[in-house]
C-alpha cells in the first residue's frame, strides 16, 4: 500500500514514546523507564508524595494529570491530580 497517493498522506502509524516509558514493564520483562526512575525516589510525604508526580512529569509534563499509586501488591495507596 502507497501511503502518500498524490501528495496526501494516505495511512501513517504513530509511535510514541509514553507506551514504551509508562508501562509498568519493558520489552522482555525489563523495567521500563518510569518504573526504573521511580525507584528509590525519596517520598517526604506518603500521604502526598509529590516526587512521584515530579519525577514523571520529568518525561513528559503533560502526561501527569494523575497519579495512581499502588504498593506491590496491588492494593490501591493514593491518587494525585494535577488539575
């Protein structure tokens, strides 16, 4: 399949970043970037841990509206919002 027919762009597939970077899990079962960046972060407050929301606006300050935080079980923790 062409994917410019005539100048105009017919069929395009984007790739972003955030899927590879926000997954809790990189290719082969590696961590991905913000779970790589998120550990060890020091957490002043747990109750509102704004290091968390910091360190994932680092990679894109847009994306953060919300953070959902779950400790390694699973069991929900907290929820920040940005707006």
């Amino acid at each position: 399949i062409d994917l410019i027919q005539n100048n105009i762009l017919k069929k395009y597939h984007l790739v972003l970043p955030l899927t590879g970077n926000s997954s809790p899990l990189a290719k082969h079962g590696a961590l991905s970037a913000y779970a790589s960046s998120l550990i060890g972060t020091p957490v002043h407050d747990p109750t509102l841990p704004l290091e968390i929301l910091r360190t994932i606006h680092s990679f894109d300050p847009c994306l953060a509206c919300a953070v959902h935080l779950y400790d390694e079980d699973g069991k929900y923790v907290h929820q920040m919002d940005t707006f």
